[in-house]
C-alpha cells in the first residue's frame, strides 16, 4: 500500500483534520505522516509490522486515559447529595475548588483516575475539618437551659447574671446553629470575669457606720430598738435599708471601741434589736453598789460604797452600732475572723470556727 494511500485512509478513520491529532490517536510519528504526504512509495512488511505494533500501544494508552466520569452529570450530583444550591455552598461541603465547580458546568468531560483520586482526598480532608469544627451545643436550647438554671425569664435578666452580652442572647434566639469550641472558651471566660466582678463589688457594703443608739419600744412594746423609727423619715429609711440586708453588725461602747459583733443570713434589723435586748450578753465593768441602795443620797460615812466589777447588759454599755451587707457565703468566716481577731476587746463568748465547702 502507498503511503500517501495510507495516509488518507488514516485520517478519514480516525476523523480528524491535522497530523498532530492523527499522532494522538494513532501513535504514528508526526514526521513520519508528513513524508508520506510528499511521496507515494510502498510500505514494506516490517514498517507495517511497526504500524501495527504502535497503534496497539497507543490503543492501549488511550484506554487507560480515556475519562469514565461525565463532569456536568457528576457536578448535579453532588448538589443532589449535599443538599445544597450554590457553588460556594458546595466547596464548603465537599472541599472541592469553586473554580473546579464552574469549569465542570460548562463542559462534560470526564474525569481520569488521577483527578477522582483527587477528589476523594478533597473530599476526606474536608470531612475531617468539618467534623472538627461542627458545633455541638445548639445555641437556642443553651439559651433556655440557662435561664432555668438562673431562675430568670428574660435575656436582660440572665445577661445581668451570667455576663453573657444581651445581644449575643438575641441572636441565639433567631438561629439554631452550634457553638464553637472558642465560643464556649468565651462564655467561660465572661462568666468567670462578672464572677470575680460580683465578688469584689458585692463581698462587703455598709448599710450603717457608727449610728447613735437612740432606744426607742419596739412594736411588740416588750423589747427595745436600737432606735424609733418613726422619729424621722431619715431614720424609716435608715431602718428598712437595715431590714433588707444580710451581713454583720457591731456594738460600739461610748469610746467607739467594738464591744460585741454578730453575723446573719436573714434580717439584719431584727438580728441587730435581738441582740441589744438579750440580757446574757454581759459586760464586765467598774460599779458601785449606790444604784441599789433605797437612799440614792451618799453618806459615806455610815454607809461607805462599795466599787466591784460589776456584769452589765449590753444595752447598758452600748452607744452606737453598724452594720455591713456582706455576701452570703462569706457571712460565716467573715464573722469567725472578727471573733477571734478581736477575742480580748469583744464580749462574744463563743468563737466561730472558719467553714470551707467541701
């Protein structure tokens, strides 16, 4: 057969135009296809034999590169089973390049092994990451979760309690997405700064400092109050301040010096007129015995006076007071230090022993 023959032939079978196409698919040398143009000569047994042998490895590498995988089809595919509509979205899900995504739509080309192996590994990766970093804590059930371990009902009320900012609780509501691990790293860290806030704001106030004992009969016309408070508004509003704090309080001789100091969780006021009127609180002091004589009229001669230490009440010796809101769970050792610091100025007889939660 002559070789311009052939060369035609050649082209018309395999369909194509120029002789770097008819190299591609036929693996015949494309110097070889130009001198067959230029000359008519016969081919020998051998150079058919060559002609052979190539197309066969040609062949072969043709069907080892052919792609298998139709690029459009599979790109609808993957939107199917993502469940999703764009091409950003699937990127995000699948690890697969937004560019890779476009170029896929525009043609149907397969795909070789080299790119599906690609495309697994895309694949895994992203999986991985997507898994790392998947919330697991649903912001809205955390929301109400929350509020029933603050026992409060609103976003202002639980913002005050947990230093959580207002508008992050908002925004909880309006979306069902997770929390990240720095977002909880977050809260913790807020929660714990409006704890360590609390505590050094809220540990100790006083309520009153040093107020003139002023007795006046408490309403059960049995016992007495520090002071009436019906004396001045001053003295009302001084009283129900007293009334809605827990805490400490002292008694204070006329000196200023601290006689006696008690603690309670309940009512300060109440606690405070307690103690003023219990009579085992004694106080011991210099007296003489005039004031039981019949005769308050001094004559030493007859009837000389004796001078011994005498126990007195503590509404005898009291002259002021004060009073400190304190924290609920220090009230206990805040009281226990101050007994004990101050054991040899106060009348307390019991000393309070420091408590440590378990």
């Amino acid at each position: 057969m002559k070789t311009s023959k052939l060369y035609t032939k050649l082209k018309e079978k395999f369909n194509v135009a120029t002789d770097a196409e008819l190299e591609k698919l036929s693996g015949i040398w494309q110097s070889t296809l130009s001198n067959w143009k230029k000359d008519g000569k016969e081919l020998s047994e051998e150079q058919i034999a060559n002609l052979v042998y190539k197309s066969a490895i040609q062949g072969g590498r043709n069907a080892k590169a052919e792609p298998s995988i139709d690029t459009s089809v599979l790109y609808e595919k993957l939107k199917e089973k993502f469940n999703v509509e764009s091409d950003v979205e699937l990127t995000e899900r699948s690890g697969i390049w937004q560019s890779t995504l476009s170029n896929w739509k525009k043609n149907d080309k397969g795909l070789t092994e080299g790119q599906i192996a690609n495309l697994i590994y895309k694949s895994v990766v992203q999986g991985e990451k997507n898994v790392r970093n998947e919330p697991a804590i649903d912001k809205s059930e955390l929301l109400e979760e929350l509020k029933n371990k603050f026992e409060v009902n609103t976003d202002v009320e639980l913002a005050k309690r947990s230093g959580i900012w207002q508008s992050i609780l908002s925004n909880w509501k309006n979306c069902d997405k997770g929390l990240s691990e720095a977002q909880i790293a977050n809260l913790l860290y807020n929660s714990n700064k409006k704890i360590m806030k609390d505590c050094l704001n809220n540990a100790i106030r006083p309520v009153a400092e040093f107020i003139k004992i002023d007795p006046g009969e408490s309403v059960e016309k049995k016992l007495w109050d520090v002071f009436d408070k019906n004396v001045s508004k001053k003295h009302s509003e001084l009283r129900n301040k007293i009334s809605n704090s827990i805490g400490v309080y002292f008694f204070y001789n006329s000196e200023g010096k601290v006689i006696y100091t008690g603690k309670t969780k309940n009512n300060l006021w109440l606690e405070i007129n307690s103690s003023y009127n219990l009579d085992r609180l004694k106080h011991k002091a210099y007296f003489s015995d005039q004031n039981d004589k019949d005769d308050m009229v001094y004559h030493p001669e007859d009837n000389p006076i004796e001078i011994s230490n005498t126990s007195v009440s503590l509404r005898d010796v009291a002259q002021y007071f004060s009073a400190y809101e304190v924290s609920y769970h220090m009230i206990d050792n805040l009281e226990a230090m101050l007994t004990r610091a101050l054991a040899n100025n106060m009348i307390n007889i019991k000393k309070e022993k420091f408590k440590y939660p378990k």
